[in-house]
C-alpha cells in the first residue's frame, strides 16, 4: 500500500526532506522506511556518536528529536501527522517548556483521586486477560497502557489506522484478546504512563493531556519486560536497535529495519523475527546465538516438546523458514563490535567457533534475553530477590500472584519472563483471586475456569524452564566493552569512566551512580543498573539482593514538570 501523507524532516544542517508515511505509522517508523537512522546529537557526535531508535517502547530514550518545536520528543511512540515538521535534535536538547503558565502547586488544590476496583498496569496478554477476568466477575476495571495499541510486545497488533491485515496467527489471536478486552465493559487508556506510584490506593497518570490521580482498591502490574543490554563498542550507533525494535517496525508498521540485517543475541525470538523480515524482503545476513547447538541438549529439545507441542512445533518451523530463506544459524557466537562502513550503513564483527566474520549491515538487531519491568513494584514496596539463574530481579509472589504487599499483584514477564502464554493464566488467576479479595462473589463458571488455568500454567512453567536451558548461555556483563565503550547510554558514561571510579575499593551502586552519573538520564537506568549491580557484587564477592539496584522514586518515567503540578480538577 502507497504511503498517504508527507511529514518534513531537516537534518543536523537544517536541509529539509519530504518523508512519505502511512496512517497510524510512528515518526521512527516512518524515518527509518525514508532510510534516516541518526535522530539525534550527543556530546560525542564529533567522534561520530549520534543517536537514532533502539528500544522501539519507549524505554531507553534514545530517539528523542524537536517535533513542531517541541524538543525532546519520542520518535518511536510519536504518531506521524500529516505537515508535521521533524527536526534532527542538538545537544545539548533544550527544556521543553509549558504552552501557559504553570501555577505554583499550592495555587492548585490536588483533585480527588478517582476510585476503582483495580487498576490494570499494562496492556499486554496478561493484563488484558486479568481485565476480561475480573470483568466477568463484576469489578470495576481501568486498564493503563503507555501505547496506542493493546496486545504488548508478543502480540505487537499493526498500528490503529494502518488498516493492515494480521500477519500470523499470533497476531490475530492477540486482536481477537484486544477485542475481548474493549468489549468487556473495561475501562481502557491508551498512550498513557503511570509515572507515580505513591501508595496502593495514590497513583498518578498522565493520559496525553492532563495528570490523574486514582484510588484503586488493588494493582495488577502487567507491565512487561525490556531487552537486555549487549554492551560492546558500537552498540549506540544509529542501526544498532533491539530485536523488539526491528520487529515491532515490521509487525506493527510494516517497515524493514533495513535491506541488509544481522540479528544477534540469544533465544527463540532472534529467529522468528529473522524469519519474519526475510519473508518480508530483507536480506538476513546471518542469525549468531549464543547458545550451543539444540543437538547438545537433545534432552530438555524433548521436555520442552512434551510440555509446549504447539510451540515447540513453531520453533522448528522457524528453523526450517531460516533454512528456506537460506539465513545462516551460527551458534555459540557473539556480537563483539560494530563499526561504521564507509559507505553510511553498519559493520558488524561476530566471534564464534569458526573465528571471525565481518557484516556490512543497514540494521544490527540485538536480542540478548529481556529483564522486567517492575519499577512501579519496587516503588510500592514489593519485595524482590535476585534470580541468579536468569540474572534478574523478580518480585516475590504467593499462587494467586500477589506480592509482599497486600493488595498489589504481578503477572507476565514483569514478574520473572514466563512467557505470554504463562501471562494469560496468570492474569486469570489474579483477577479471581482480587474479587475474593474485595468481597465479592466469584461466579460458579469461574471456579472451573481457575483450576484449568493453574493446571495450564504449570505446563507452560515446564516449558519455559526446558526452553531456557536449551537456550542457557553465559552472561557477558561488561567483557566485551573496551574503555570507550559508552555503559550508560543516557548518561554517556564509559567503562573506562566506570574503572575509574571503582579504583579505591568498588564503592556502592548509589556511590558510584554519585560519582559518574550512570543512571542518572532519561531512562533512570534501565539499561546501566542491573549490568552496575552485578558487576559491583562479582567485585566485592557477594549475593545480588533487592538493595543492589538505585531506589525507585516518583517519576517512574520521564514527564513535564508542567504536567506534574498542574494537576486537573476537571472531570475525566
């Protein structure tokens, strides 16, 4: 389908460009179809370190560029709008300043905060499924969701107004759960963020207009997960972008990351979205995993076929997709740096048992496992411990899915990367067990429901456990980063600058984030924390524990001082 509009983009010399774009596509989505990668200044552009997408969800905070004058804008979660002017951000970027005045919070009395059964933090397969849930079981429900679309990263639904078709079964499943969701009688915000979580009962919301406060009666947070980071020389360049990001350009946009790809990382997901952009016309140059060959681990291929038929049936067509499509699978081999070509696009360097190999690239796509999102837990006090095994913090659950804190409960990826399909049963689980909770009546029809859904999330358990030991692979940290490597993305921060502040006797997480500004940026460190922490505790020869990482504190996500103090009296 022909694009519908045009947008203008002026680059760092002010030349203007006119960018076609189709109805509902980002403004990242849109400059990557157009072939502009670099969006944005840093302080080491001159070295040539501009900045372009890379999370694609709006949590690293990289794509930031001036849209209609208003700088410091997100390219990846912004709707492109027809006649709309896109500018290539300076650094530093200017303060993005309110349209009126904003008046001194003591001028402005807060509203009352709006009451609610529960609250739904998250969009995805688990929150939606908590939402139909508790909806058949007659609570009052208000779903949060940060995007545009429901469905989360695993369904990825094709952007509302690109009136695309689904491309999968996948994807239609997770329209037909949206659906369900929208016509249940929930309550649904989209392109909302939930940037403080005071207490339970004390949340505030900015829904793209104004900040709300609510009182729900209890939380369920579906809030996800994120890529882990692969930090190695040339993983800031524009080009450099998660596996999530070129595939949620594909699925939901309908725009190839480039026409050359390498996909580089870890886990199952590396190859579907290989498959997914061969079909789709790229050249894949190559998948590395870091794992061993399945052959290896012949016993836990079977537990994971004998707990998850379906999608251990999916995986070994995607397995023969990369065959049909001719993509090399190289395992036990590693990205080790990119470097830019001379002709604009990306060299990619990947280590393995055969040595050494070269890629001339457009995109790199890097999938190195994923790490939950759970800052709005830890603000609200749920305890976490260390997984040594996943290398991540998880929070601390009973069966019903509620955490430390009562009233407040986790499911999906958010809560240890179960994987969608455990999401869903989860979020069943917990809606029933919340109406229990409030006083309410479960209806008879549930009572089976629930004891199917334990039964199936404990197979979609195995699975998962089978499936990560055939993709088990060591954690790199910081190995490969050399002493330019840029550690904190936001900050600019190098290992060498990290080194350097360790030399007198590996101080603190918050010493050192004192010392360097590591995880003091737009992403709140996100991405530099969790590879700090564990790299402070392999140094001082101790366990990883729920102190390790910085404190979470209000806001959870990046907002307008304007829009934290002029708090609305207005009903919504």
């Amino acid at each position: 389908m022909p694009p519908d509009a045009t947008l203008t983009w002026r680059d760092a010399a002010g030349l203007a460009r006119a960018i076609p774009f189709r109805p509902g596509q980002t403004v990242a989505a849109a400059l990557t179809a157009a072939g502009i990668r670099e969006l944005r200044a840093t302080r080491r552009t001159l070295d040539g370190e501009g900045r372009g997408m890379f999370c694609g969800m709006g949590v690293c905070q990289d794509c930031l560029v001036d849209v209609d004058s208003e700088p410091n804008t997100r390219a990846c979660t912004t709707k492109a709008v027809p006649g709309m002017e896109i500018r290539h951000q300076d650094f530093p970027g200017t303060a993005r300043l309110p349209a009126t005045p904003v008046p001194l919070p003591e001028d402005s009395p807060l509203p009352a905060p709006e009451a609610v059964d529960l609250l739904i933090l998250g969009g995805g397969a688990g929150g939606l499924s908590a939402a139909i849930a508790a909806r058949q079981c007659g609570l009052d429900v208000l779903v949060v969701e940060e995007r545009s679309a429901l469905g989360g990263q695993y369904y990825k639904q094709p952007a509302p107004g690109l009136d695309a078709a689904p491309l999968d079964a996948q994807q239609a499943e997770g329209g037909a759960l949206a659906a369900a969701a929208e016509a249940s009688g929930a309550r649904i915000l989209r392109g909302c963020e939930l940037w403080g979580a005071f207490e339970l009962d004390r949340l505030a919301v900015f829904d793209g207009t104004r900040s709300r406060l609510f009182a729900p009666r209890a939380v369920l947070v579906a809030a996800g997960a994120y890529e882990r980071p692969h930090v190695v020389p040339g993983w800031t360049l524009p080009g450099v972008m998660t596996t999530g990001a070129g595939q949620t350009l594909w699925r939901s946009h309908r725009v190839l990351p480039g026409r050359r790809v390498v996909v580089a990382g870890n886990g199952p997901l590396n190859m579907q979205a290989a498959c997914e952009l061969a079909a789709g016309g790229a050249h894949v140059v190559a998948v590395a995993e870091a794992a061993p060959a399945p052959v290896a681990r012949w016993r836990d291929v079977l537990a994971t076929a004998a707990a998850g038929p379906v999608l251990a049936a999916r995986g070994a067509r995607y397995l023969a997709d990369l065959a049909r499509w001719r993509v090399p699978l190289l395992h036990e081999t590693l990205l080790h740096r990119v470097v830019r070509a001379p002709d604009g696009g990306l060299l990619a360097m990947l280590r393995g048992p055969r040595g050494e190999r070269l890629m001339e690239v457009d995109a790199v796509l890097l999938g190195y496992g994923f790490l939950p999102s759970q800052e709005v837990l830890r603000a609200l006090g749920a305890d976490c411990a260390f997984d040594s095994a996943r290398g991540q913090f998880v929070p601390l659950r009973d069966d019903d899915m509620m955490t430390s804190v009562p009233g407040l409960y986790a499911v999906g990826d958010c809560a240890g990367l179960g994987g969608a399909p455990a999401a869903r049963e989860e979020g069943t689980i917990a809606a029933v067990a919340i109406t229990r909770r409030l006083g309410r009546a479960v209806p008879a029809a549930m009572h089976a429901a629930i004891e199917a859904a334990r039964r199936r999330l404990a197979r979609h358990r195995r699975f998962q456990a089978a499936l990560w030991k055939v993709f088990a692979a060591p954690r790199i940290g910081l190995s490969l980063a050399d002493p330019a490597t840029v550690v904190c993305r936001c900050e600019e921060v190098t290992r060498g600058e990290i080194d350097a502040a360790l030399t007198d006797g590996a101080p603190s997480l918050a010493e050192l984030k004192r010392r360097t500004r590591c995880g003091m940026g737009r992403c709140q460190g996100r991405y530099c924390a969790p590879l700090l922490a564990e790299h402070l505790a392999a140094m001082q020869g101790r366990p990883l524990d729920g102190f390790a990482l910085f404190a979470p504190r209000a806001p959870v996500k990046p907002i307008a001082i304007g829009d934290i103090v002029a708090l609305s009296e207005r009903a919504p």
